[in-house]
C-alpha cells in the first residue's frame, strides 16, 4: 500500500548552519510513504520517498551578484514502528527514525536533507572574473584601471632572491 504525500511549505528562508539564504518559491514536496516490511527485530519499517523542490537566491562566490539556484532534493527515510528497547547506539539508530504514537513526522527529515543539499559554492556563470582585489570593481562588467602587477610589500625580500 502507498500513501501519496504532497504539501507545500511557505519557508522564507533556509539557512546551511554558516549563511541564510531566502527561498524565492515555497517548497514543493512530493513523495510516497509505502510499507517495506519488518526489520530483524520483528518491527514494522515505514519508507519515505520523496521530493522537495524551491529556488534559494545566494551570492555568487566571485563577485558576490545575486544568483536563483533551483534546488531539488531527494529525500529517502526509513521510520520504525516502536520504541527503542535499549540505551546502546548502533546503525539502526541512524537508519530508521521512530514512529511517535502512530506519527511520521517529515519536517524535521526534510529541513535536514535541504540544508545538506545547498550548494557550498555558487557562481553566477562558470567563467566569473569575481572582483578587483585593489578596487573591487566587478570584472564581468569591464576592466578597471589598477595596475595589473600588484604585489604584497611582504613578499618583496623573496623576490631579491630570483
């Protein structure tokens, strides 16, 4: 038996634990909950699987121009029907969440994987010229008059040296 799951979240904003990011489009989730059998300990196992769609506007990371980067994530999460029976950790505490008085409750799974799934670098175009490191000037919108040999007063002993 499947259970389709749809449902749309006004979210406006996400964050990856560094950084905040706003969500241009609430999230889109579409997924089933279907039964998958019983575990080795004899417990019903419950599988959500799904999709959760948006667009987050971020900073490109050479030139710092707003960028909307369409995200869609995967989600796939096993829930186990019962109680854990003992205090020790192992895999299956990490495989399979529990099923709280007959509740699934997806949120906090489908927070989890869209913050794991935001792209740590961003560009606006794959060739970015990113910004002068003298005068900051954005380079994708033309050259700007710093000399193009700049160095580092520090680095000038090691340079006698050639």
């Amino acid at each position: 038996m499947r259970l389709p799951v749809e449902a749309t979240w006004n979210i406006p904003e996400v964050s990856d634990g560094f950084s905040t990011y706003s969500c241009l489009e609430p999230w889109d989730i579409k997924g089933e909950l279907f039964y998958v059998g019983m575990d080795e300990t004899g417990k019903d196992v419950i599988e959500f699987s799904g999709c959760v769609r948006t667009v987050l506007r971020m900073a490109c990371d050479r030139c710092l121009r707003q960028v909307d980067i369409p995200l869609a994530v995967d989600i796939r999460q096993r829930f186990v029907k019962g109680e854990k029976t003992d205090s020790s950790t192992s895999d299956y505490d990490f495989d399979y969440l529990p099923i709280v008085n007959d509740v699934i409750d997806l949120e906090d799974v489908i927070h989890y994987d869209v913050q794991l799934n935001i792209p740590a670098k961003v560009l606006c175009k794959e060739d970015c010229l990113g910004l002068c490191p003298i005068c900051g000037k954005n380079l994708n919108e033309g050259l700007c008059e710093c000399e193009e040999d700049f160095s580092d007063p520090r680095w000038d002993a090691l340079k006698n040296l050639l």
